[in-house]
C-alpha cells in the first residue's frame, strides 16, 4: 500500500514509524475534544495548531479576497471581465498549494511558512502603497493586481499548504479526529469574529 501510494523506493522509515505509533496507541479509542483540551500531553501541539490557525485568519488572505473586485476595477479592467481575472486568483492558490507539497519536503515546513509571511508582509506593505496611490500614475493600479496574485501564491506555498497536513504531523492517531474538530471550530469562530469585528475596523 505504502509503494502504491508513493511509488518505488525504500519507504522502510516510514513504515517503522508507523508501526511504533500503532503500538504506542495500543489500540486506544479516539479522543473527545474534552478530553484533548484536558490532557497536558498534547497542550503544547494545541498551542501550536491554535496559534497557526489564528494567523491564517489574521494575516489578511480574507481581506485581500474581499478587496480583489475593486483593486481589479480600478485597474481598469471591466466589470464582465473581473470574473476571469478572479478565476486567475483561484487557480494561482491552487496551482501554488500543489506547489508546496512539492517544496514542503525539500524546504521544510519552518522555511516555507516565515519566507511566505515576509513575502505576504511585503506584499501587503506594498500594495497600501499602491493603493494610496492609485490616481497618481497609470501603471499603480496594474502593480495593485500584480501583488494580489504575488500575495495569494505566498499564501498558498506557504501556510495554506503547510497548514492544512499540520495536525496528522502533530497528534497522534487517537487525537487527530478530536484535533479536526478543534481546528475547524476555531477557525470558523474566528472567521465568524473577524466578520463582525472587520466593517467596524473599515
């Protein structure tokens, strides 16, 4: 199943590990989320999986989508089109997530996520710049588009695609259905917050 999965190779470590982890679980039942919120065994894997899926929503990517429209407008192109040029947002994020799980191995996980939030930090840096200054020259508003798509394919090589395998790689078997779980109620809680609070911050 494991050569079928990842093709020819020598995948022994792999298989060790995971016949280590299935006797270290001893057939343990899965976890409530109660019980992983109260054993001090996973509480700093729960930190972690906390504070990243916090900054995935506090580090713009919504604001950016929600913005995308009039950036694209007041870069000229036409309302009929701006669809398109959306899709082309779409696809970048796809296309650059499947390019992480490329990159994840080779770079490492540390790497691909503080590189992304520097080029993401710049990006955002640059494109208040732009912005503010959108009637000044004919060519601002096309540098605006330039860093959306730059700043969604950070996103995507970056946390986007680290994220997401972080809990099978945090907790083991008996924990991860409760992880899932956590993870998702937290990142639409916080989705629901920033919601609410974000017309009153514009």
């Amino acid at each position: 199943a494991v050569k079928q999965l990842w093709g020819d190779g020598d995948h022994l470590a792999e298989i060790n590990d995971m016949m280590s982890e299935q006797r270290a679980i001893g057939g343990e039942k899965a976890k409530s989320v109660w019980e992983l919120l109260r054993d001090r065994a996973v509480r700093w894997q729960l930190i972690t999986l906390l504070l990243v899926v916090s900054c995935i929503q506090l580090l713009g990517a919504n604001v950016v989508y929600s913005y995308a429209y009039s950036i694209f407008t007041k870069a000229g192109i036409p309302p009929a089109q701006t669809h398109y040029v959306s899709l082309g947002i779409g696809t970048t994020e796809i296309l650059s997530t499947v390019l992480c799980g490329f990159l994840i191995e080779r770079a490492g996980r540390k790497t691909l996520l503080w590189k992304s939030y520097a080029v993401m930090a710049l990006a955002l840096g640059l494109l208040t710049v732009t912005l503010s200054l959108q009637d000044s020259f004919f060519w601002v508003p096309y540098c605006s588009v330039a860093l959306v798509f730059i700043f969604i394919m950070s996103f995507g090589i970056g946390p986007g695609g680290v994220v997401c395998p972080l809990i099978t790689e945090i907790f083991i078997q008996s924990y991860r259905p409760a992880a899932y779980v956590f993870n998702g109620v937290v990142n639409w809680i916080q989705l629901f917050i920033l919601g609410l609070v974000f017309p009153f911050l514009v």
